[in-house]
C-alpha cells in the first residue's frame, strides 16, 4: 500500500486497460521494507512485442507506478506525495510531465540496437576496474546481459533485448520527454487517408495506362511510408504505415486485373484491328480518343497516295493462282510497311492497288514530305523484291509500279451505312491521286506528283513534267517527277538528268532508264 499514488485526479477521459492483475508478488520482507517499489509488469502486443510502459497500473482500488517511473521520481528527488497521477492523462513529478494516452500507457522510444547506453560488467565492478566518475551523478541499472536468460524482449531493432537495456530506455523517455505519442484521432485519419488514396487509385486505373497508375499507386504507398517516419523522427507521432501501405497494393491489383480482363479488352480489339492499317503510334492516339466512332466526316487538308501494280493484267495471265496471290500479297505487303513506316493510314485495298493518306486521323503538319519519302520506299522495297525473286531463282517476273500523289482538300471520316462503314477520303483530290498513279504507265518515272504535293517538298528530287490533261478531267494539271530525297538532290547525276530534262528532254525509253539509274543508286 505504500507503493500506490498517494495523490490521484481523475479529469475524465480514462479508460481502464482490458487486462487487469489478479495478484502482486513482493520482493522478501527485508528488500521490500528496504526499498522503493514498482512494478514491472509488461503486456505484449499480439506479435509478441511489448510496445508500451504502464506507469499506473490498477490493482485492488489503488493504483501502482512502474519501476521506471518510481527510477524518474527518486532520480529528480521529488517527494513521493508530490506526484500526482492524473487518470487518462498522465503523470506529474514535480517538473516533469509523463504523458500518457486514456489508458495510461506510454508508447517506448526504443533508441537502437543492445548496447544505446553505456555498461560495465559487474565482475569488473567488484574488482575495482571501474573508475567511481562512470557511476557519479549518474542512474544505475543492475541486471543480467547473457543469452539465455528470460529477462529478454523484442524491439523494433533486434530480437534479443536486454530487460535491464529496456528499462532504461523507459526511463531515459521519461527524462528527456521523447515518449511517443498516438493521438486518439489518429485511426480516423488513416482510414480516411486510405479512402482518399483508394479512390485517387481508381481514378488513375481508369483514366491513366496500367504503368502509370503502378506509378501513382507506389508514390502514395511511399507517401505513407515517408509521412510516418517523419512523423515518427520529428514529432514523435506514431502513425501506422505497413497496413495502409499495403492495403494501397491490394487495392491496386483487382482493380488493374478487372481493367485488363474486361475494361482493356475492347481497346486491345481495336487496337489489333487497326494495327493493319496504321502506325503504331497513330494507334496509340485513336485509341486513347474516347470519341465514339459514328458516320460522318470532316474537311480537312490531305496527302493521297495510290500505287498500282503496272501490267497486272498480263502478269494474271502468265501466272497460276498460287504464284499471282505470292507475288500480289508480297508487293502489298511492301507497300503497306512502308506506308506505315512513316505514319500513313491504309485506305483500301483494290485488287493489286493499294490507296493511302496522310493527315487524318492524326494530324501531320508534314503529310507531303511523309507521303513522298513512303512513295521512294515503294520503288525501293519492290526493288530489292526483285533482286530478292531473282538471287532465289523463282522464276516470278520483275515487278514494276506506279505511284501517285496529291495534296488536297478531302472529305475524311467514317463513310458507309449504320451497318456496316468503313474510314476512308473522298474528294476531287483523291480521283486526281488515282489519276496521277494511272498516269505513270506512259511517263518515264514511277512516281507522279500533284501542284500541291511538289510544292510541298521543295527540297525534295523533283522534275516538272509541264501541264498534262488527266484522263476524265477537263483542265490540265501541273505535274512534277519524284525522283528521290533531299540527298538524291544534291547528287551530280540528278543535277545532270535535271539539267537535260530542262534544256533537252530524252525520249520516253532513255528517261525511263536514267530514272532507273538514279533509283538503284538512292540511298536507303
């Protein structure tokens, strides 16, 4: 009875601990007279960690301080009568505040590893080894330090902690005020930072690509993380951060898998439908559009571009079924890469003629230049199928095509009936590109452009052919040969093919071959 708190308050706000002590073991009568008392009762959390120090504990109507806090008291020499005990909040010695949360428990502020405080072994001490300055002003704690012994606790920093190493750690909190701190409303908060997060998680899974709401999802796992260290270094708060921290993981994983599964799977069709007939980047955009796909178009400013086999009706002749469909489906397939390869978008196919533009449904501020430099890949791809058919001894006869390019206003959009539509041009400027590739069957050059296109790459390898009348157009068009890039342009041999073109035109056969000439000299 003369270890309980003589002094007591009871402000409000108290709530009794679940566990109670059912009976107090004293020290033998010699030592229990002789020295002041506390008790040393610990409680341990559900993982096996004593995580608190009690410094009042209620038993049989009275309440008990804890040995560190009777430790603190003697140490500070403040009467016994003069601590006051003030329930749910905490304890007063003289100067000293002991803070406690409603149950009159103090979270420990363990400070490292076995070994924080300074030790000497006790046999040292007896022998006189131990200079009398390492103890003078000092509190001494007495207890054993072997493996083995049941005086050992867990900490955040090890597994096996001295008992004596933990007890003054309590007491070196209470001195210095470093006890930590778990304000009551902190539960509410977290779960209300979880539901924030939760929802920021579902709002980056549905507007943002997989990547980035992993991104989004790990930045707010570290920000709990982070905000609880801080909390924890700078204020002594405790704020829990492993359970948030993965329920923001746990959050994230159904809602990215029913995403894939079911959200993502419409976009991952259309994006396999229309990697056959765009760029990969170009699909990347239309797919992120979130514009429903309705008939309709819009005018707008496009680069066209045909190319046509030249002699398919002949070849269909000399050829059987087999050999025609290879070699329709490889000049095709030539085409078509090099169309994508620089950003165009495959119209239609027609039998052995392949239609594309530029421009739409993504807007290219350079749809001439990328509908010219697709063109010379044409003849370049198709040139080494020929040498390709050739070195194999295929017996497949050599390819020849025509290639046609015009620039202009067009109607593009979804065209069709509300069954069936398909995205395509229309416009005077589309019937002039089909008529341009028609065109190089009685030009020396396999590739035609229109005013606008030619105007268009100014630096490009062109030669202006005069003003032709096109087959069903009632006015004549200025037509210009392409006839390589801005480094065929720089060449002596085109500057001499230029120079003669303009002064003395060759006959159809000798610019043809000139034309060829330059061709298998181009630069990739």
């Amino acid at each position: 009875a003369r270890a309980a708190y003589a002094r007591l308050r009871n402000p409000g706000g108290f709530r009794p601990l679940a566990l109670e002590p059912t009976a107090v073991v004293t020290p033998i009568a010699p030592l229990a007279d002789a020295a002041t008392l506390g008790h040393t009762l610990l409680a341990y959390d559900v993982d096996g960690s004593p995580r608190y120090e009690y410094p009042a504990l209620a038993y049989d109507l009275d309440y008990f301080p804890s040995m560190a806090l009777r430790i603190v008291q003697r140490y500070l020499d403040v009467p016994w009568q003069d601590v006051v005990l003030s329930l749910g909040e905490g304890v007063a010695v003289g100067p000293l505040d002991v803070a406690t949360d409603a149950q009159m428990r103090v979270l420990v502020d363990y400070l490292g590893p076995s070994g924080a405080f300074p030790g000497h072994s006790f046999s040292q001490v007896l022998r006189g080894e131990v200079p009398d300055e390492a103890f003078r002003g000092r509190i001494v704690l007495v207890g054993a330090n072997a493996l083995g012994t049941r005086d050992t606790f867990k900490s955040p920093f090890t597994a096996v902690l001295p008992g004596v190493e933990r007890l003054a750690t309590a007491v070196d909190a209470m001195l210095h005020g470093r006890q930590l701190r778990r304000p009551p409303v902190a539960p509410w908060i977290e779960v209300a930072s979880m539901l924030l997060a939760a929802i920021a998680i579902a709002l980056s899974v549905s507007r943002l690509s997989l990547a980035a709401a992993a991104i989004v999802t790990v930045a707010l796992a570290a920000t709990f993380v982070a905000s609880a260290q801080i909390a924890l270094a700078r204020f002594g708060v405790w704020q829990a951060s492993a359970v948030p921290a993965a329920a923001l993981v746990m959050t994230f994983i159904p809602l990215s898998l029913y995403r894939y599964g079911l959200l993502d799977r419409e976009r991952r069709r259309v994006r396999a439908a229309f990697r056959r007939y765009l760029s990969p980047q170009m699909v990347d955009r239309l797919v992120d559009d979130e514009r429903p796909l309705e008939l309709g178009g819009e005018l707008r400013e496009l680069s066209i571009l045909f190319c046509d086999l030249q002699g398919f009706t002949a070849l269909s002749e000399r050829l059987g079924p087999a050999d025609l469909t290879r070699v329709v489906n490889q000049f095709l397939g030539a085409a078509t890469d090099a169309v994508l390869d620089y950003g165009g978008t495959v119209d239609k196919y027609v039998g052995d003629c392949i239609m594309a533009f530029w421009n739409a449904p993504v807007a290219q501020a350079n749809h001439a230049e990328l509908a010219c430099r697709a063109a010379l890949r044409i003849v370049d791809n198709i040139a080494r199928l020929n040498d390709q058919w050739q070195r194999e001894g295929t017996g497949l006869p050599h390819l020849r095509a025509g290639v046609g390019i015009n620039t202009g206003a067009c109607t593009v959009g979804n065209f069709g009936s509300s069954h069936r539509f398909d995205y395509s041009a229309i416009g005077d400027a589309v019937n002039v590109a089909a008529r341009l590739e028609s065109e190089t069957r009685t030009r020396a050059f396999p590739i035609l452009l229109g005013p606008q296109t030619a105007a268009g790459v100014p630096r490009f390898a062109t030669l202006p052919l005069g003003s032709i009348r096109l087959k069903g157009r009632r006015e004549a068009l200025d037509v210009h040969a392409l006839v390589g890039d801005e480094r065929m342009r720089e060449q002596a041999s085109f500057r001499v093919l230029r120079e003669n073109h303009t002064h003395s035109p060759l006959a159809a056969d000798e610019s043809r071959e000139a034309a060829d000439g330059l061709a298998s000299r181009r630069v990739p």
